[in-house]
C-alpha cells in the first residue's frame, strides 16, 4: 500500500511539532484499552499508524507488551528515539509485517482513515488473535464552538480529497467480515494550553497544510493567528481547545459476519 501524499509529505514535514500540537486522551480512553480491548500485563498491542508515539504512553500504563507500526520515516524515528521500550517496526496496514494471531489487539489511534480498506482490515483481522479486537479512536474537534468552526473554514480548503474521520468514509468499512461490533462510545475532551500550542501548532501538523508550499503555510498561520486575534475567549495565557474524543471497538469472530467492504 502506498502511503498517502499528505500524510508523507505533511508528517515528514510536521514531526517535531506534531506531538506538542495534539491533544493527548483521556481517562476514559484508558479504561476503553482495559475494559473492552482487554489489554493487561501478559497480552500485546499493536498500535498501526503509531505516528510519534502520542498514543504509546496509555498503550504502555495497560502493562501490555507494545508494537508499534508506522510507515513514515521521520515520524518512526521519533517514535523510536521517544519510546525505546515499544518494539517499532516499518511497515502499512496491508502489509504487517507480524505472524498470524500475533497479538491480542490492534489499536488504531487517530490513524484508521487513512488506510480504511478491505486489504487492511482483512490483514489487521490476521495478525489478532481469536476473539481480540480491533480499537479505532480518535480526538474530534468540536465544531459547535463558533471559533472552532471558523477555523475550519480556514484549513477546510486545502484537505483536497485529503481521508479525514469527519467525510465518514472509513465507516464503510464495517460491518466487516470476521469482526463483530462491541463497542461504541465518546467523552469530551478539551486540549488546555498554550494557543501556540493547541492551535497554531496543531493545525500546522495538519497532514494537508504541512504539505502545502511555503507561502500558502504562511497565508493559513496568518490567517489563524488573525482569528486568535480576533477571539477574546482565546486572549488569555491559557485557552481550552474542546474534542471529543470517540471509540469504536470490534471483535475478531470465526463466524463470517458479512460486509459491505470500504
């Protein structure tokens, strides 16, 4: 599988910033990865699409063995520098590069549209054991917030058929063959810091706008510093980007469920 443009040239672009510009989870995504995907001392994860490493950490506090699966180079050098105690590997969701049930869960954080097809489902159902589970998660943005969705329509121009969660193509995906849906769930989850951080940085990373050329970056953090600006909920030291945080969890069954297929 080939890895998206955005995604190689904005994520080789955007590695240094990408970690300090994302929100990180909250507790509930961790008692998720211990309730529903069953992670524990004594069972492996495979995180796909790992990134940085921004997800790593909760992987690691369930006491699982931690794999992490990532094809970018600059990003897996982050990965590996940051998190010496994770097994890194290269490679794509339609080629792991693990043996058959290998694992007792595949998480995909913030990760799972990028590759939303038959091929990867089918090879990420490989790699997991009989009865594990497959975990998709990902931090939205609230875009009920007037400032949110304005910068939306500032960044929304430049996604250009981009995979994104929010077209909601990877859902057909699912129903699957193999996997049985067991869970669905949300929590709200609002990123508290610097508005250097939280929005300039985190849009900055954004895979499609650290793609673009030099001067259409520097007209979009004009533009977003210009709404910062113009936002006095945003003048202060410290500003909350509201998320929501959403997870979706399925089981591999021996049963074939069917499926439409993405």
């Amino acid at each position: 599988m080939t890895v998206h443009a955005s995604a190689a040239t904005g994520y080789t672009r955007s590695a240094t910033t990408y970690v300090s510009g994302r929100p990180g989870y909250p507790a509930e995504a961790a008692a998720w990865l211990r309730e529903v995907a069953g992670l524990a001392p004594g069972r492996g994860v495979l995180e796909v699409g790992a990134g940085t490493g921004k997800f790593v950490p909760l992987l690691r506090d369930t006491g699982a063995h931690v794999t992490a699966l990532e094809p970018v180079a600059a990003m897996r050098a982050t990965l590996a520098r940051d998190h010496a105690d994770v097994t890194v590997v290269e490679g794509t969701a339609e080629a792991i590069p693990l043996p058959d049930a290998g694992v007792d869960a595949v998480i995909c954080a913030q990760a799972f549209h990028w590759f939303a097809t038959p091929a990867a489902v089918a090879e990420m159902r490989r790699v997991l054991k009989p009865g594990g589970v497959l975990g998709l998660i990902w931090n939205v943005r609230d875009e009920s917030v007037p400032w949110v969705a304005a910068l939306s329509a500032i960044t929304d121009p430049y996604a250009r058929g981009t995979p994104r969660y929010r077209t909601g193509a990877w859902r057909r995906c699912f129903p699957a063959p193999g996997f049985a849906a067991i869970d669905e769930r949300r929590a709200d989850h609002p990123h508290v810091g610097r508005a250097e951080d939280v929005i300039v940085a985190r849009t900055m990373s954004v895979s499609f706008i650290a793609a673009l050329d030099d001067a259409e970056r520097a007209t979009v953090e004009r533009q977003v510093r210009g709404l910062i600006a113009a936002t006095p909920e945003l003048a202060g030291e410290s500003v909350a980007f509201p998320y929501e945080t959403r997870m979706f969890a399925f089981r591999r069954v021996d049963q074939d469920r069917g499926g439409t297929g993405c």
